[in-house]
C-alpha cells in the first residue's frame, strides 16, 4: 500500500500524509459502495497481490464478453489505469 500512497504523492504533488489520507478515502469509499468480495480483491490488488490483480483482470474479461481478446483487452486497460496512476 505504501507504493500506491508514494505513487498518488508523486502524480498530485502532495505530502505522503496527504496522500495517505486520499487513499484512505478512496478506500472507504470502496469499502461501501462496492459488495464486500470485490473491495477485498481491490484492496489485496493495491497490496500487491498478484493473484488479486489477476483476479481483477478476469472479472474484467468476464464482463466485457469473456474469451482470449477479451482478457488482452482487459489486462491492457487494467495496465493502462495503472500508468495514468504511475505504476
């Protein structure tokens, strides 16, 4: 989590306490709008855990229709958000 908060001071120009504290909020936020397996896939994703992030991209793939050049398709925009993110 640290490497998001350090990545999110970095793209906004912000302290690492402002930083955190933005995170925090988006965090909540997800905590109570999103149904409770898919904020804890988030929040592991954040953490670094590769099967998390893996998890995501299927569940992006799934939704956009399944099959080989959906999961390309969605494994690109999930790594597209991360370089608008910094990462």
């Amino acid at each position: 989590m640290d490497e998001v908060i350090k990545m999110v001071a970095k793209k906004a120009g912000i302290t690492n306490d402002q930083a955190r504290k933005a995170v925090d909020a988006m965090l909540e936020y997800v905590n109570s709008n999103l149904p409770a397996p898919i904020a804890k896939m988030i929040q592991a994703a954040l953490a670094g855990d590769t099967a998390a992030q893996d998890k995501l991209v299927g569940g992006v793939a799934g939704l956009m229709g399944g099959g080989k050049d959906a999961t390309k398709q969605a494994s690109d925009l999930l790594g597209e958000a991360g370089k608008m993110l910094g990462g």
